[in-house]
C-alpha cells in the first residue's frame, strides 16, 4: 500500500462523493453560487424537498448513499424469506449505529459532547480543505459561524433516531422483526421515503416485489415524525456525516484525525494508535476481495486431509446430538420427532472449508468472473473502495427475483469464525476456523479437536434449537412447529440462562459495573452449552474406541481435564474495558470469560 500516494491525495475523493451529496440533496436551490449559504434553514415540508409530490430528494439520496455502503436513515437489503427461504424478498431495518456505536451511548452526555466536537472539527477541515470556491456543501462562512448550532442538531436528530431504534435483542428476534407489509402500507408509516424508489434504482431488473420484510414498523413511524421536525441543512449534514464515518479509513488526511482519535478512544485505545500497515492490508483485501484470498489460503493453509477429519468430528457431533434430543423428555414426542427429522442429513447441510460454486475458489477463472466488473488499481485506494462497494450493492440486488442461491456463502474460507443459517438449515465451517489452537490434524491426541473444534460444530448445531432456530422447521420455514407444553418448558430452562448470565458484570469506565444482557447472549449461551455437551460425548465415544496419548510435559493433566483445556483456550484473548461496554451493547455473545465457567 503506497502511503505516500494516499497522503498526497488526502481528502479529495472524498470530497467528490460529498459533492455528489450536495448535488443530490441540495438545499435553496437557484440562488446564485456566489451568495449560496450552507444548509440554509428551510420553513415548510415542502420547501424540504422531502415530500412525495414531484422529485424525491431524499429517496434519490438515501439511494445512492445504499449504493455505495453508506447507511443513513434505515438499512436496505436482501435476502432469503423466513417464511418462504427459496424466495429472495428486500428488508428493511433501523440502522444499528445511528453515528455512536450503540444507542446506549447517547445518553452519555461526556460522550455526545466530545462526539459534537469532533463532528464540527472534522466537517470544518473538510470544508477549509475544499476551498471557497467548492461546491461541497456548507463551504460558505455561514457553516463556520454556525457550525455549534449546526452540530448540536446533527446529535438532536441522531439521538431522535437512536431512541426510536429497537433494542438489540428484539433487533435479532425474528417474532419481533419478521413484518412483511406491502410498498403501500410502508408509505403510510414513512411517507417522506420511497422505497419503491430505492428497490427501483437499486434492482431494476427485479419485477416489483409483492412484500418488504420490515424490521421495527415502529422505527419507521418514529423516523417520519423525526423527519417531520427537522430542516433541510440538518439532513444534508447528517448525510454528509455518516458518509465521512463511513469512509473515513480509505483517506489519509489531517482532517480525518478527529474521528479516528475519538474512535480509538471509544475502544480504549490510545488515541493516536494506528493499525499496523499488513493488517489493514488483510482485512481490506479479504473485506473487499475475498474469495481471492481464500484460494490462496485454502492452497496453502487447509489440506482434503484436514477436511475430513472436519466432516467426521460433525458428523459424530451431530450423531451425539440426535441422541441428547431423543432423550429430551421436556420435549413433547411430536416435537422431539420433528427436531430429530431437522437434524437429520437428509435435512441439516453441513458446509466445510471452502465453497465449490458461487465462486469455486479452486478455480481462478471462476474467481476471475466473479470480480468482472471490480475495478481494482494499486494508485486509486478510494477509488477501489468505491468499485467494490458498488459490487457488493450489484450483487446483492441481483438476487431479487430470483430463487434464494443456496451454494453461497455469507462468509470467505480464511475467517476464522462459523455459523448457522437458519431458513438454509446449513452450518459452515470455514476453513480458517479449522486451524490450531482450533483443530489439529487427525495424528495429535483428539481431545485438543474435540474441546475445540468439537465444541464450536456443536455449537452451531444447537444454534438450531436454540430461542431463534426454535422457530424454523427442518426445511427453514419460519414457523411454530413447537407445541405450547413444549415452548412452555423451553422458556423455563432458558429462563435459567438469563438469569445465570446477568449476574455477570463488565468494568465500565464511565460508572458502575455493567451487567450482561441475559436475553441478548440467550441464544449463544445456550448454544456453548448443547455444544460442549455433545462434543464431550463426541470425544468419549472415540476414546473408547482408539485410545488417546498424553502430551509430553502435561501429563499430570488427565485427558477429560485436556479436553475442557482446549476447549477454554480457544477463549483466551484480552478485551479493553472500554470495548467489553461496546460488546455488552452490541454483542449477542458473552464475554470470552463467562464462556468458559
């Protein structure tokens, strides 16, 4: 990565997507340029320019921030239809991070006033930087003398939309979000939008769908009341803001300091840390071309030997598994029958290492189509962030109106991570998860595999029974195949989880410990669980079969004791108390700690 380039081009190409801002969704068109003020105030709704009668400005901007992976007022999307998952249908969501991370934050007032600060420093070294002569928005004096004011209704409308947003664990219930309402109904709750507009432009290909999978209702009503008090400059400002946060990392330039500070300090980093070169290098190549790096991982780093020895621990993990349901008397026979049948192969489909279709990242020409239409230099960074937002826009949308792709997946080879798909009944194991401390080869003692690797399959094997999988039956339709008596017992056993798990607290800089949030983390909590214990059974069943060695140096541990060693050592890590907050906000999973007692 040539950093001096970058320095040299500093704000630039950003400055060039502002101007396309400020061209989209400007503010008192026809006065003259020379006497434009920023953000002038506007009186009425009409003069806003976000009524649906004649040219929609906020649609067209709300569209083309879509485009180029800037959420502002609501997040847009596709995806497989919980009710009916061969169909794609588009959703729409409260943003998770209205511009603080969480809404938790904005009752903060130490941390919304530093925020405010660092707004009207950084949009005031934007537009020094853009000249008088720009045509970025708010470059005339006027923002300058008023850029207090400006910014303190930038944090009004932000904290408006942050108090409407659905908490987080309601976010991630499919009962509370699954809300499928017609183009009509959506215009009733949010008139100042058309999303019929922004599905238009975003997928004009797709014949117009008959349903919008809504997220919050709720938001959407609240948004509009939001969108109804407030002018014209503030929205302009927002849109400029979140499109500054949003790419802030693909411009080097002292005007962008501000935000980056503020960000290192939000996670308890020193406030002028910088990520090592190499490792921004990874992730932006593996976020922007993913599968490209997966070919060279998966040549070097994962062998056909290591996959099936992956395929033979889930399978004996799933069999584990079929057993503990068979044997779950709080289950109604009915249910425990259907649950047996969703498990079973002819039904759960287990992805391992790397995909061979959707692309086949064997296959160079089959990776080399698929990135066609990327445009990638090595002297245009911002540039080549662009080309690859609009790539992943492209292709998401292109799947509206077709039949749900069941060959793709939502992950590249090299993460380490892995996860369950509900309305697909498949879980995937990238090969980058199947790495030690994770998962040794087939000749290391198996209580090392087992804890670990073991421990992971079943966990996401659980995902599939556990408060979200609950709702979806064996062909992942979204629905209440679970008898009362059964979903009665259910929520006194996970009653236990939430209980066990708020009990458990986080430092917290700003005050007094923060408990964890036993709904949030219910469902990984249950999971790490179930997982555990079918891994456990997993491995006994092996070892009295083919009995394992100890490990030299460790033998005054035995190999139950090394199994459970493995399985926390996966855990270990270190987590700043100012991040652990973020987590318990954000994060469906417990502490790495909480995990392991």
């Amino acid at each position: 990565m040539d950093e001096e380039r970058l320095r040299d081009v500093g704000s630039a190409p950003l400055l060039t997507v502002l101007r396309q801002i400020d061209t989209l969704f400007p503010v008192k068109a026809g006065q003259k340029a020379v006497d434009r003020a920023a953000f002038p105030q506007l009186q009425t709704q009409k003069q806003l320019g976000i009524s649906l009668e004649g040219d929609n400005r906020l649609s067209r901007t709300v569209t083309y921030l879509a485009s180029i992976g800037v959420i502002s007022l609501v997040a847009i999307g596709v995806g497989a239809d919980d009710k009916d998952p061969d169909t794609v249908v588009p959703s729409v969501n409260a943003p998770r991070q209205p511009g603080l991370p969480s809404k938790e934050y904005y009752k903060d007032p130490k941390i919304v006033a530093r925020y405010g600060r660092v707004i009207g420093q950084v949009l005031e070294a934007l537009l020094e930087e853009a000249g008088p002569n720009s045509t970025v928005p708010s470059t005339s004096s006027l923002f300058f003398s008023q850029s207090a004011e400006l910014v303190e209704r930038i944090l009004l409308f932000e904290s408006k939309m942050a108090e409407a947003t659905p908490e987080t664990e309601d976010a991630q219930d499919v009962t509370f979000y699954y809300n499928p309402l017609t183009f009509d109904e959506i215009r009733h709750l949010l008139p100042q939008l058309s999303l019929l507009h922004v599905v238009s432009v975003l997928a004009p290909d797709a014949p117009h769908p008959s349903k919008v999978i809504v997220g919050s209702p709720g938001y959407l009503k609240a948004l509009a009341r939001v969108l109804k008090e407030t002018d014209a400059e503030t929205l302009q400002a927002y849109f400029v803001w979140k499109t500054v946060q949003s790419y802030a990392y693909k411009v080097e330039d002292d005007a962008l300091k501000p935000l980056k500070r503020f960000n290192n300090e939000l996670q308890g980093k020193d406030a002028d840390a910088t990520e090592e070169r190499w490792r921004t290098c990874v992730r932006v190549a593996d976020y922007g071309l993913g599968w490209i790096l997966s070919k060279f991982f998966i040549e070097n780093a994962f062998s056909e030997d290591a996959k099936h020895f992956g395929d033979q621990i889930v399978s004996d993990i799933k069999i584990q598994f079929i057993e503990k349901l068979k044997n779950a008397q709080w289950m109604s026979k009915e249910v425990r029958d259907l649950g047996i049948e969703k498990g079973s192969y002819s039904c759960l489909l287990f992805k391992i290492g790397y995909p061979t279709k959707s692309p086949d990242v064997r296959d160079a020409s089959d990776i080399q189509e698929y990135y066609e239409t990327v445009n990638i230099t090595n002297t245009t960074f911002f540039a080549n962030a662009l080309s690859i937002a609009d790539f992943d826009t492209k292709h998401e949308w292109s799947a509206l109106g077709k039949p749900t792709n069941r060959d793709e997946w939502d992950m590249t080879a090299d993460t380490v991570n892995a996860y369950y798909n509900p309305p697909g009944n498949e879980i995937v194991f990238p090969a980058g998860i199947m790495q030690k401390p994770v998962f040794y080869d087939p000749s290391v003692p198996q209580y090392l595999s087992y804890g670990a690797f073991g421990s992971v399959s079943g966990h996401e094997l659980s995902h599939a029974f556990d408060s979200t999988g609950r709702h979806y039956d064996e062909t992942g339709n979204y629905t209440d195949w679970w008898k009362n008596d059964t979903v009665q017992a259910f929520k006194e056993k996970a009653q236990c989880f939430v209980d066990q798990y708020e009990k458990f607290t986080v430092p917290n800089p700003s005050g007094e410990p923060l408990h964890l949030n036993g709904r949030l983390t219910l469902g990984e909590n249950i999971a790490d669980s179930g997982g555990l214990n079918a891994a456990f059974a997993a491995w006994e069943k092996i070892e009295a079969m083919h009995q394992s060695q100890l490990l030299p140096g460790l033998q005054h541990f035995t190999k139950k004791q090394m199994f459970f060693i493995s399985y926390s050592n996966w855990w270990c890590g270190k987590i700043r108390p100012e991040a652990a907050v973020n987590a318990v906000y954000r994060d469906p999973h417990a502490p790495t700690w909480a995990r392991i007692l």
